[in-house]
C-alpha cells in the first residue's frame, strides 16, 4: 500500500518535501498553522546544490523568474550619504546560478507545483503524536484524528513537531545574543531593487530594501543583546522593545520605528540556531529549521531546507526502514558546516564597534581600488560557497525507479 506521510509546515522545507515524496510515490499531507499559505517575507538565499535540487524539480527557470532582482546595497552614515556600494551578487556572496528570492515567493512557487498532489490543510496543527510499531496515531487542533506512516516536522525554528517529540525548545537552542525584527514599511526612499544598511550605533544594525515587483520595502532592525524576556504573543510590546533599543539614533531610524509601529506585519526573534544530537525518533522526523535551522546570519537557512527535503524523500524511497539514521549521515555534515558560518557572518552584519563599522565600509570603498581585487573578493566568499557546495546529492531517482520496478 502506498504510504501516507504527513508534514507539518508549508512554507520552504514542508512543500519541496511534498514534491519529492511525491515524485516517488508517497502520499502526501500537508498541515500548516496559518490560515493560508504565508506570502511575502524578507530575502533569502538559494545557493550551490540547493540551486541543484531546484533545476532537478525543473522549477529554477519559475524561481528565477520571481527573483528578488536587487541591483546591489550602499553603506550610509548618519546624514544619509552613500559611503561605499557592492553589486546585489558581490554583497550576497552569490554565484552562478545561486539566487535570491521572497521566502513567500519561493512558498508561492513549490505550493503550486504540489498543490494538485498533496493534500494541504491550513488552520490546523498537530496536537498529540502517539507512535506505533506500525504508524503515527495524530491528533489536531481542529480535524478528526488520523494515521499516517510517518510524519516529518517542516514547521520552522519553533516548531511544534519537535516540542511534541523531543522536548521544549530551550533545550535545542544555541543562542547569539542577538535580535532581528522585520517589517514591512512604506519605500520612503523610493528604492529600486536597491538596498540601504546603516550601522547606527555599536551593536546595532539597521537596513532597509525593496525587491523587484514589490511597491513597498522592508525595514529590519539587529541588535545585539544578552537573553531578553518578553511575550511571544505580545506584539506591541516587541516594538516597544525594538523602538526603545533604536530610540535617540541618527539617519531616518526615527521614521522607520514609526513605519515599523504601523506595519501590518511584523516579525521579532533571537538570531539562533537548532542543534539536536538527533533529528529523528521513531517515524517521527524533523527537517529545515526544524531540526537545523543555522540562523538568518548564516544566509544558508532555505538552502538547507531544500536539500534535506532531497535527501529525506530520497532515502525514504531507497529504504523507508533504514531512511532516517541514512538522511541523518548524509545531511548532518552539511547542516553543521552551513551551521557553523552563522557567528562570523554575524560579526559583520551587526559591528560592535565604531571602529569596525568604518574599516569594514572603508574596505568596501575601496574595493574597486585594490590591487588583486578579485582574490580578496574570492577569499571572503569562500566560506559560504564551501558550505553551500558541501554535499553531493545522491543520484535517488535511479534508486526510485528500480524501487518501483521491482513493487510493479
Ligand atoms: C529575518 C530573516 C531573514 C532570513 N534571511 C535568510 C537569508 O538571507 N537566506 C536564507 O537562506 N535564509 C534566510 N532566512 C532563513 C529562512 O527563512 C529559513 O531558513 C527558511 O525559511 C526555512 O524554511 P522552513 O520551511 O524550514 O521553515 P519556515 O520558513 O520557518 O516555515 C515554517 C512553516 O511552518 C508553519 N508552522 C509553524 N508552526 C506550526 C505548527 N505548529 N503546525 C503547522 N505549521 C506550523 C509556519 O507558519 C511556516 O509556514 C531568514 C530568516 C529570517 C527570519
């Protein structure tokens, strides 16, 4: 009998791993809290063999397509001047084919290449997991309780899957001491797939950008800052928080907190990272910021997603019994060397001090200037593509086809 698998989350990591189970024949469930796919979002990364797991979808052309187009990113001091630029691709570390696109775009585009063979329910989420020998007994907040073969938690750094199967979230938490808020605000500086980043002060960063197709922009505030305790569900008490941080700073902070305070959106977390000693117990697994989540810092986070719904899927389809200590030794080395650019990377985005942030913009400037430009540029990028290009996706889809051969 074909097996039925369930994914909680439908935003990068739960739709591609619908696609690939589908791709070899699994049945599919996709359960996601909101009441709706989530659109929009901040940029993200597609890079090294995630880009290949998007060509083997045959979906790169559509994600190209609804690429974020950004032309590149200045540096600006208090008064507003540009002090140093870099194209979208050299700030971004980016090359090849590696691209950039909306979280809710790239949502947008695997939905619609699974929509028609995955079952999605949205408004609900998963309350209790009774594991059997045979399947997953799971009940939900709102639907009739089911059965399925396996059920994989795609459903983000706080995810629901992982409290129910491996404990509080505290417990798989690696923190940086640091905080990103979101939002999106008017494009008051009429950006043009351009964006602007302003170290306002030691340990606290601001940027703001807007995207190819998109009317508006998006202002986030970093920061630095030890263990912070507020209400997750306390909204307005977050952009108190964020405003009192930024509060008295120079340049055109003053007018994006108001523009924060008024967004219809907004998002607020510790940049932090998931480690688990294990991913998986019993037919419960967990995959993308779920189980590894490497931190906005890293840049890395929607390509580890994507490859691991790959290489989850695939070793399903080779062996469902062996599948997830396999999908754990293929991907653990990955998630770990992605994982580990994260504190760095961080360093640069938020300088903890005036001197940093100058050299760092000075160097920038001169960019252009130095001699051996090209092997300085190679050099800092190196990191990041090392990570991104650090696995080699198995070939399943021989393995997938000589499964079904040999059930046929
Ligand atoms: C501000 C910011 C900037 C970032 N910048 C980058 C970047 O530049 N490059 C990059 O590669 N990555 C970046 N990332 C990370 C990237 O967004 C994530 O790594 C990526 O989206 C992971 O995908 P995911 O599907 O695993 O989780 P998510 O995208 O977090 O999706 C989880 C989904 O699960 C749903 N959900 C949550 N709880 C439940 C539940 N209990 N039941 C059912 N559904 C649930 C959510 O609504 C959501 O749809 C950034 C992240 C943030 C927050």
């Amino acid at each position: 009998m074909t097996k039925h698998i369930l994914i909680s989350g439908a935003s990068v990591a739960g739709p591609a791993l619908a696609w690939w189970l589908h791709h070899h024949g699994f049945r599919t469930t996709v359960v996601e809290r909101a009441p709706s796919l989530r659109e929009g979002g901040y940029k993200v990364d597609i890079r090294g063999v995630a880009v290949d797991v998007v060509r083997r979808m045959g979906l790169l052309e559509k994600v190209h397509a609804a690429s974020t187009g950004m032309r590149g990113a200045a540096f600006v001091n208090k008064r507003g001047k540009q002090v140093a630029t870099l194209d979208a691709d050299t700030f971004g570390f980016r090359h090849g084919d590696d691209t950039e696109i909306l979280r809710g775009d790239l949502a947008r585009v695997l939905y619609d290449a699974t929509r028609a063979n995955t079952e999605y329910v949205f408004g609900d989420w998963i309350t209790g997991l009774d594991q059997q020998a045979d399947g997953v007994e799971v009940t939900f907040a709102h639907g009739a309780p089911r059965r399925f073969d396996l059920v994989a938690g795609a459903d983000g750094l706080h995810s629901g899957v992982r409290a129910l199967a491996f404990g509080p979230e505290e417990d798989h938490l690696r923190r940086f001491d640091a905080y990103i808020s979101i939002s999106t605000v008017p494009n008051g500086f009429e950006l043009d797939r351009w964006e602007l980043l302003h170290s306002a002060a030691p340990g606290k960063m601001v940027n703001v950008y807007s995207t190819a197709r998109a009317a508006d922009a998006k202002a986030a505030f970093w920061f630095t800052a030890p263990e912070l305790t507020y209400d997750r569900r306390d909204v307005d008490g977050q952009k108190d928080l964020v405003a009192d941080r930024f509060a008295g700073l120079g340049w055109e902070i003053p007018a994006l907190l108001e523009a924060m305070r008024a967004a219809g959106d907004f998002y607020f977390d510790p940049v932090c990272q998931i480690v688990m000693d294990r991913w998986s117990t019993g037919r419960v697994t967990l995959l993308g910021d779920a189980g590894y989540c490497p931190s906005p810092a890293s840049g890395q986070g929607t390509s580890l997603a994507l490859a691991g719904a790959y290489v989850l899927a695939g070793e399903l389809a080779s062996d469902f019994a062996k599948a997830l200590p396999r999908y754990e030794a293929v991907m653990r080395p990955y998630a770990e060397k992605n994982q580990a650019l994260a504190k760095t990377a961080l360093r640069g985005i938020i300088p903890q001090s005036r001197a940093f942030a100058w050299f760092n913009t000075r160097m920038i400037r001169l960019m252009p200037y130095l001699p051996g430009r090209n092997r300085v540029l190679e050099r800092m990028s190196r990191p990041i593509r090392e990570a991104a290009n650090a696995l080699v996706l198995p070939d399943y889809a021989g393995r997938a086809a000589r499964r079904s051969t040999s059930e046929g």
